[in-house]
C-alpha cells in the first residue's frame, strides 16, 4: 500500500504505514525506544518485558510502544518523568536476577541491556533491588553454543526464531513468577533434542545467554 | 525418573484410552492432562510426549503448562508422602526451614521424588490447621509443630516403618490370602 500516516513522536514528523507498530516506526526513523521482546512479524506481541513505554497525547497513562498501532495525527513523547520510572523500575527488575558480570560474558560490548543501560543512562549494577541470585545448570551440549540461563532474559527471541525460522519448537518456557525459565522438554539437554544447530536461536539472543563457544 | 517394570504399557494404554475420550483439540488439553494424571498419579514425560503427539501441541509447550500449574505433578508419588506446609503462619515459624530439612534427608528437592520412589516431597498452603505450625502431612497423618528435630524422628519412623515390618505384614497377608484361595 502507498498510503502513508504521518506520526509525530518527539517533535519529529515521521512516515508510517497504516497497521505498523508505533515502536518500529520509531526504530525505522532512528528514533530510539528500549525493548526486548518485541518482534515484528508477531501480530499480537507478548509485550513482556515493559520496556517500550512512551507518552501519547490523549492518553492518559504510559502505553507500550510495540502493541501500538499507529494512528494519523498521534503525537508522541518517548521521555517523560513517568515513561522513564517505569523503563527504570522494569530494566531493575530485569537485573535482579541477572548474572551480571558483563567482563566475562561473551556479549560483552554487544549486548542489548548495555545499550539500553547506555540510552537511558541507568546504571548496569544491583542497586536499589536486591540481588536474587538463580542457579542453573549450563547447557553446552550442542557443539557449536551453549545456554547460560543465568543470563536470560525470557524475551522469546530465540523462541521465535527456533519456532519460525527453523521450525524445530525444542524452546519454550516453563513454570511461572520468578521460577520462570527458558526451556526445552522435560528441560532435557539441547543435544538430546532434535536440534540441529542452526543456530537462528543463538542469532537472536539479545544478551549473552546463547553464545557461541569459543574454539 | 526411571519408569518401573510394566510402567510404559499402562502409561501407553492410559493416554491411549483418554485421547479416545476426548475430542483431540488444544481446548481439551488440560482436562486430558487431569485424566492422564487422576488415572496414573502423575503426569510421566512419555504420557505428555504421547499427548502431544495426539493433540499437535509441541511437546515443550505441554511442559511449559503442567510446569505453569501447581495442579499437575510431574513426579510419581512416592510410597510415603510429605507435604511440608507454607502456608502464612507456618511460613512465620519457619516451614521453610523443616522444608528444607526434609530435602536434605531425601537427597531430593521440593516437588520431586527419590529415585526409588520411596519418599516425594511437596509444598502445600495451609492445611487448616496453623496454630499447629508449622505442620506438615505425612502420609495424610497431620504433624504440629515439626522443628528440624522433629523431621529427623518423623524420617527415622518412615524409614523403620517401610523398611520391612509393614512391607512384610502385608506381604505375608498376601501370600496367606492366595494359599487359601
Ligand atoms: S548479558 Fe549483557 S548485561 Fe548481562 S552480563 Fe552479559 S554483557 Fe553484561
Ligand atoms: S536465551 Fe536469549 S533469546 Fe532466548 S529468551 Fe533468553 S535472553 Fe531471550
Ligand atoms: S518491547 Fe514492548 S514490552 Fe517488550
Ligand atoms: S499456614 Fe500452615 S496450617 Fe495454616
């Protein structure tokens, strides 16, 4: 379709196609909004990791960015003193459980919690929550990556991609609150599955929680 | 968890008899998951492999629901079982910590059953009785005030008990009742 919708988000005029999402709208145009779970093909997004807040004039509360729709007209803020407590409390959240120790993780420098940490100035450290530390145990089977579940975090990339893209459906997730985690059946070893290393789900981890070994 | 002699056949025939039950639609799956496990005690993983397969479910997203729900059980019962409350008030007094002595005289965790199947262990929220706490049920005997020294008497009868008398007793009943048939 040649029709267009003109959407302003931080007083920058912006060209959208009806039916996109306001979230890579922004991204297109450079703009820049924090997220983790987002997919673009999903029609209908998890929206789980509220990290894609924004303000949109009329609204009265923050609104996720990448389940909504764009409208002609809709003028949209992606700073605000609310916007931004929300994307620190749920960023916080994210590292209280997270393994952080960015030094020896093989995303180092190329991950995406540093950049998020980076854009909105919030400090990659345990501060205000207290550390919960989970234990697991590493999953190197495969012989070109591994899963390090300590430092996930349960964005579904790699189960889109695994899903999708390979059409294998060996992830998923399991149990629930805080015992949520990444997960194959019977949480059975990656090599013991019908895996066959394609490696689309290693590709899409934001973070170093699917990593290639080192030879 | 390794499955017993015998164990395969039943789980196969019982998914086999309750997919012919139910119309085969993802709708249907936890009702079909609650028959599986009234029927076998637990939800063994060949039972969901098999119900996957009958339902096109992937299988990891029928791990993802039966792990997701407290109802279902993925580990079989053991001979004898503790179910150590956490409920507020024994929580207060710390029934985690009678919990927790429990998991170290199983060798297993919470939610999980000894290879052998003699003990499994499990957390339940308030039994009704918490003036008692922090309790716990052994083998749907109610126990009050289970201190971690308590745990240790509790386990020394369990393990005195299963060991031979009452497997005997019964055994022997058995035998008697076939010689006289
Ligand atoms: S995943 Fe990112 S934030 Fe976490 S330890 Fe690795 S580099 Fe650091
Ligand atoms: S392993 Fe990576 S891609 Fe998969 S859910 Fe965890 S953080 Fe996301
Ligand atoms: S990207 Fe919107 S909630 Fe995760
Ligand atoms: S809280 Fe344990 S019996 Fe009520």
């Amino acid at each position: 379709m040649s029709e267009h919708i003109t959407v302003n988000i931080d007083d920058q005029e912006i060209k959208a196609r009806p039916g996109d999402k306001l979230l890579w709208a922004a991204l297109e145009n450079n703009i820049y909004i924090p997220h983790l779970c987002a997919i673009k093909e999903e029609k209908r997004p998890n929206s789980s990791c509220r990290l894609c807040f924004v303000e949109i004039e009329g609204v009265s509360r923050p609104v996720t960015a990448c389940s909504r729709q764009v409208q002609e007209g809709m003028v949209v803020k992606t700073r605000s003193p609310q916007v931004d407590r929300l994307v620190k409390t749920a960023f916080e959240l994210l590292l209280s459980d997270h393994n952080l120790n960015c030094r020896e993780c093989p995303a180092n420098r190329n991950c995406a919690l540093q950049k998020i940490a980076k854009e909105r100035g919030i400090k990659l450290k345990h501060n205000r929550l207290k550390p919960f530390n989970r234990t697991f145990e590493l999953d190197d089977s495969p012989d070109e990556f591994a899963l390090d579940r300590s430092r996930c975090v349960l964005c579904g990339q790699c189960v889109w991609a695994d899903r999708v893209g390979a059409e294998a459906w060996i992830f998923g997730f399991a149990k629930r609150g805080i015992d949520r985690v990444l997960t194959t059946f019977n949480n059975l070893p990656l090599a013991e599955l019908s895996c066959n290393e394609c490696t689309l789900c290693v590709d899409a981890c934001p973070v170093g929680a699917l990593y290639y070994k080192k030879d | 968890m390794q499955l017993v002699e015998g164990e395969r056949e039943e789980i196969l025939a019982c998914v086999k008899e309750v997919l012919g039950n139910n119309s085969k639609t993802r709708e249907n799956l936890i009702p079909i998951l609650q028959q599986v496990q009234k029927k076998l005690g637990y939800l063994p993983a060949l039972a969901m492999e098999k119900i996957a397969e009958g339902v096109s479910v992937p299988a990891v997203d029928i791990y993802g629901l039966t792990t997701f729900y407290n109802q279902f059980r993925l580990n079989p019962p053991g001979k004898h079982q503790v179910k150590v409350c956490l409920g507020t008030a024994c929580y207060m007094v710390g029934g985690d910590i009678t919990l927790e002595s429990f998991e170290r005289r199983m060798e297993i965790k919470e939610g999980e059953t000894s290879p052998d199947r003699r003990y499994s262990l499990d957390r339940v929220a308030c039994v009704g009785c918490c003036t008692l706490a922090p309790v716990v049920v052994v083998d749907d005997q109610v126990e009050g005030k289970v201190t971690p020294t308590r745990v240790d008497g509790i386990m020394l009868a369990l393990e005195e008990n299963g060991e031979s008398p009452g497997e005997q007793k019964s055994g022997t009943e058995e035998d008697g009742n076939n010689g006289e048939n």
